[in-house]
C-alpha cells in the first residue's frame, strides 16, 4: 500500500510512502487485539484498593455481652462484621492486575490494529515537522489542515519532541506517542492515525522488519 505524503499545510508533497504488508496488510486476529488491550488497561489499573478486616480495627477486645441468657445470638467482639464499625469480611487487598504476555501476541495485536486502520483508510502519511515553540494552536491549525479537526487523532513521531508533546497536551482528542512505544490501545483509540513520514521507518525497525 502506498499513500502521498502531505505537509502541515495538507497537500501533496509529491511524494510516497510504501506501508509494508507485512505490518498494515495482514489477516488481523481479534483476539490478539483483545489480549492486548485487556494487558494494558489492567496495567493502568493502581490495585491499592484496601478495607480493614476485624483484625485490622481499632477497638476493645472485651466480651460485650454474656454468653448465655440474653435471648439474642452471642457476641464476642465489637469489631465482628456484623456490628456497624466492624470489619468488612473478605474486603479488597492490595494487588497487581497485570498478567503476561507473549511478545509475538504483542506484536501481532498491533500489526492487527494498524492493518484495520489502512483498510479503514484511517492513516494519514505526515512530512517531517517540527514546532520552534510549544503552540497549541500551531497544531489545531494542522489538524484542521488534514481535514481531522473533528476527529480523535494520534500523532506517531519518530523520536521524542518535546514542543510537539507539549503543543497537544490542552486538547482531548490529541494523542502524541513515538514509534517505539505505540500500543494497540492508543491505535484503536484514535480515529484517524496521523504517521510522520519518519516514524514509518522505525515502525519497520520495532518489528524487526
């Protein structure tokens, strides 16, 4: 597949890119994605939830009543669960919701979610660009370029840029990440995947391609 790189202004530069088959042309598995995209919101997840058992509670051991001749169940502690104040029985503990992955389900995820955009024709091939500030609006003006200013989009950079990230931080619906560390999450997310004509290189060099 190939698609016409544009500048920042939205036209052709008259130039190509070729997009690799091996990465936006092949048989998608959803249920890689599915793996995937489970792995990283569980990661997203902190786990320090935490509810005090009886034994955790700040209060008097003393028997609160007798045992016999009440008429009512027998008691031994205030802080048993059924009294108010008492300690919640089998509550939430600290945990790790993350759980393994194999690399080649990784990276078959992503080559999964990027071959759904090129046949959504959903990527759209950037030049090279740079901001000599950082300028909300700079990028607001490219977007609207693109013709991508009402849609969620994610920028895809080569390396790491500094004013760029800092340029799309005030807007909801601008994602910045570079090539090496783009997630199926982010890809499916977006919708409109906007590559710099740099990152397709090294989108090539992260699957060893």
């Amino acid at each position: 597949m190939e698609l016409s790189v544009l500048n920042i202004e939205g036209k052709e530069t008259g130039r190509k890119v070729a997009l690799n088959d091996q990465i936006f042309g092949i048989e998608p598995s959803d249920h890689a994605i599915y793996l995937d995209v489970k792995q990283y919101l569980a990661n997203q997840r902190q786990g320090t939830h935490k509810a005090k058992e009886r034994a955790e509670i700040t209060g008097s051991t003393k028997k609160i009543k007798r045992q016999k001749g009440t008429g009512t169940a027998r008691a031994g502690s205030i802080k048993s669960p059924v009294f108010r104040g008492g300690g919640t029985v089998f509550g939430p503990r600290p945990r790790n919701y993350g759980f393994k992955l194999n690399k080649k389900v990784k990276q078959l995820a992503r080559k999964s979610a990027l071959t759904y955009k090129a046949n959504e024709k959903s990527i759209v091939v950037l030049e090279d660009f740079n901001l000599e500030a950082p300028k909300t609006k700079e990028l607001v003006t490219i977007k609207a370029n693109l013709q991508i200013a009402d849609k969620k989009s994610l920028f895809v950079l080569p390396v790491e840029n500094n004013n760029i990230y800092l340029s799309s931080r005030n807007l909801k619906d601008v994602s910045v990440v570079i090539a090496s560390e783009l997630n199926t999450y982010q890809i499916l997310n977006a919708k409109t995947v906007v590559l710099v004509e740099g990152s397709v290189k090294k989108i090539e060099e992260a699957f060893n391609l």
